[in-house]
C-alpha cells in the first residue's frame, strides 16, 4: 500500500491529529447489557448484519431478515437469533466454531438510528426455543445465541447523507447486475442468466422457511 497513496495512517497518534477524540458523552452512552432502551429497538428490527471474522482473518458479514422482533432478548446479556433456510454456507457459524467474535448492526426501515450490538456467538440447538420461533408453522434447524459485551445506538448521519429512506432520491437500478448474473459470471454456470433466475425464484417460492 505504501507509496501508492500520498499517505497511509499507521499509528492512533496520527489518526487522532486527524480525528479528535470524541466528546464524552459519546464515549459514555456504550453499555454492556440489553436495557430496555435496546429492547424497544430491537423489538422494532425487522433485519439486522452480522459480522464474523473466519479462520483466514477474512471479516464476513451475513444480513438476517424477518418480521419485525425477530431477534429474541432471552435476558439482557443474550440475544436469540434463528437460522432460517439460505444457501448452506453458513459462513458466520463456520467462523464462530473457531473464531467467536461477533457484531451486529440492527436497523429499522424508515428509521434513521441504528442499534450496534458486540460480543460473542456459538450455534445452538434446543427443541423449545426452535419451536417458539417458527415461522408458517416450519422451526428452524439453528439457533445462533450471542452474548452481549457492548451496546450502543448510532448517530444518525450515514443513513441521513444517503437518503436511505427517502425513495425519490434512491438511484437507477436498471444497469446493476442480478444475482443471476453474478452466479453465472463469477461461477462461470452452463446456464444463461434467464435459466439461473428461474431456479432462484423457485428457491425463493418454496424455501423461504
């Protein structure tokens, strides 16, 4: 990276000549728990990122979606998150059997804060909690239980420079590629895009639980 750029910032010394630090009751709003604070948003949150580091050092984030409160406060040390059906790679619970650091960032359509959840993760299974978080009748296989170390809510100017919600500013999509593309590009698939498409809409016709 050296010499490519004008300059690359290596010590918090010099990151801090840039960035001061920040005012303190920015500092102080981090907690260690779920209060009821967290609770109420996380109620709201119909999707949340996760992030994992793998055994490679490689950062992997895996965005969870469902209705609204999905995510399960057991306590306010412990989230409950289910596994629902997906592609198989369960890349964040591979990583987790080895590396158990996790993030989460929990958003709320229409909203313009965000929650921002650390700690550790493992997988679970466990037959009464499976069954309380079924979906159309279908539990799912896995349960992923992180223990909260941090928590705290984020300001709220990403989403505002972005106009995230706002609809009349969101961009053309025509030119951007579909997945199909990308599986039949990247994966260098015998089938034409149209044929890949139709087999992830029977996917999501009969697998979204």
């Amino acid at each position: 990276m050296s010499g490519r750029f004008e300059e690359v910032i290596t010590t918090r010394q010099r990151l801090r000549e840039i960035v001061p630090e920040p005012a303190q009751p920015i500092v102080d709003k981090v907690i260690d728990h779920i209060d009821d604070v967290c609770r109420r948003f996380i109620a709201a949150s119909p999707f949340a990122v996760i992030a994992t580091r793998g055994t490679d050092g490689m950062m992997d984030l895996s965005p969870k979606g469902d209705p609204a409160g999905f995510v399960t406060v057991l306590d306010d040390k412990t989230l409950i998150i289910p596994d629902r059906l997906g592609n198989r790679r369960v890349d964040s619970f591979e990583n987790l059997l080895t590396n158990p650091e996790i993030g989460m960032i929990f958003v709320i359509p229409g909203y313009g804060y965000t929650l921002r959840v650390s700690g550790t993760g493992c997988i679970i299974r466990d037959a009464g909690l499976q069954e309380k978080l079924a979906v159309n009748g279908k539990a799912p296989d896995l349960l992923l239980v992180v223990q909260v170390k941090e928590a705290f809510m984020h300001c709220a100017k990403s989403i505002t420079r972005s106009s995230l919600w706002q609809s009349d500013a969101w961009p053309d999509t025509k030119g951007v590629p579909s997945l199909a593309e990308a599986m039949v590009s990247h994966g260098e698939l015998s089938r034409t895009v149209a044929e890949q498409q139709a087999v992830i809409d029977t996917d999501f016709d009969t697998r979204m639980y």
